[in-house]
C-alpha cells in the first residue's frame, strides 16, 4: 500500500495483487541478484541503527490496520524465527498521518508490558477478522481489556513519554529510510524495500537476504 492510499476507510479497497505470498525461502537459500534502483533502494544518507556490534539490523514497517501487512505478518514471523544469528529484527510502526499515532502506541506499549508476543497478532486478528478498527484510544483500551491486559497500568504505559518518544522517533525513522508504503523492509540503516519495488512481499524477502549478504561483504 503506498503513502498516498493509507486511511482507515480505503484500506480494505487497495488491490490485493501488489503483494503475493507464498511460502520464504529459506536463509540458507541460493540468493538471486538483485538491482539497485529497481529491487531496492541505497539510502543517500545512513539511518540510525540499535543493533549490537556484529550484528545486522532488519526493520519492518508495517501498520495494524493494512490488509497486506495482516497477510504479510505470519510469513514474516516464519522468516524471523529462520534467520541467521547475525540478524536482529525489529518492527516499526508507520504514521503517516495523525490517525496512525494510537495504533503506534498501542504496540509499544504493549511491548512495554511484555505483551507484545502474547498479543500482537491478535491485534491483526481483531481489525481484519473481527472487523474492529481499534482505531482510537478508547477503542484500543476496551479491546485491550479484553485479553487479559490490566487496563489502567496500559493505560499509563500508553500515555507515557517512553510510548510517545517511541512513537516519534518511529515517523522519524520511517522518514529517514523514505517509507512509501507498508509492509516494507529497512536493512542495516542503509537499504529499503518494499513490494511495490520488488513485485512481491515474497521477493523482498528475498531482496533483503541479498542486502544482508551484501552487507556482511562490506
């Protein structure tokens, strides 16, 4: 889904053929060449990274409320638990506009809690099965009720500096790698991908197991 298109009512009316998803390969794959430009983008300037010495940084932006992303997340999850050592990935939360900032919030304080496993794919599960938009914060703290989380410390967790700093310096970041739609792959603070660029979520991953090798060669 591009930049352009994202709004809670429209999303669902986005065509579903920009993204394909058969099963990732594997790591360990051969890993076809992919071109710069085309495939993948090189960031003009580095974006901040928080991954350890030696290892590679991957990042997804993604946003609860995008069907491609509901599709995409299992596959992605298959991925993770699949890759190398040297791999630490991590998820973003887009905003592209003022609407997005609860869900953003909502992730990070969930991961603020601990909740984050336990919860984070029912969220997907509740706005594309359920049909909840989940959209607004007193919508999010009912939903959230629900699960089992204790709903006043949420609360303060999702009202805190921590989730809001987390919040803006997740749009900073999705501006510093030129987001244009979601779901989409940032590699080690230097590359970014996405669907549209690649022709498949199924490709970018395997556009970002090329960048990874790319980047160990550097």
């Amino acid at each position: 889904m591009k930049r352009r298109e994202f709004s809670l009512s429209a999303a669902s009316a986005v065509a579903a053929s920009a993204v394909t998803l058969p099963v990732a390969l594997p790591a360990a794959a051969q890993v076809r060449q992919f071109k710069e430009g085309k495939d993948f983008q090189k960031l003009s300037k580095p974006a901040p990274t928080e991954a350890p010495a030696g290892k590679i940084e991957i990042i997804e932006f993604f946003w609860y409320s995008c069907p491609h992303c509901n599709s995409f997340e299992p596959v992605l999850d298959a991925w993770i638990k699949a890759a190398p050592k040297d791999l630490v990935v991590r998820r973003v939360p887009v905003a592209f506009n003022a609407s997005f900032v609860p869900q953003q919030k909502l992730y990070y304080a969930l991961e603020g809690m601990g909740k984050l496993d336990a919860v984070h794919a029912k969220v997907f599960r509740a706005i594309h099965v359920e049909k909840l938009k989940l959209a607004k914060d007193d919508d999010i703290f009912a939903w959230v009720g629900n699960q089992g989380v204790d709903v006043a410390k949420f609360k303060e967790v999702y009202n805190s500096f921590t989730v809001n700093n987390q919040a803006r310096r997740a749009a900073q970041l999705q501006g510093e790698y030129g987001v244009e739609g979601v779901p989409s792959m940032g590699v080690a603070g230097r590359y970014y991908t996405d669907g549209t660029m690649a022709g498949s979520m199924q490709t970018v991953l395997q556009v970002v197991d090329y960048l990874v090798g790319q980047t160990r060669k550097a």
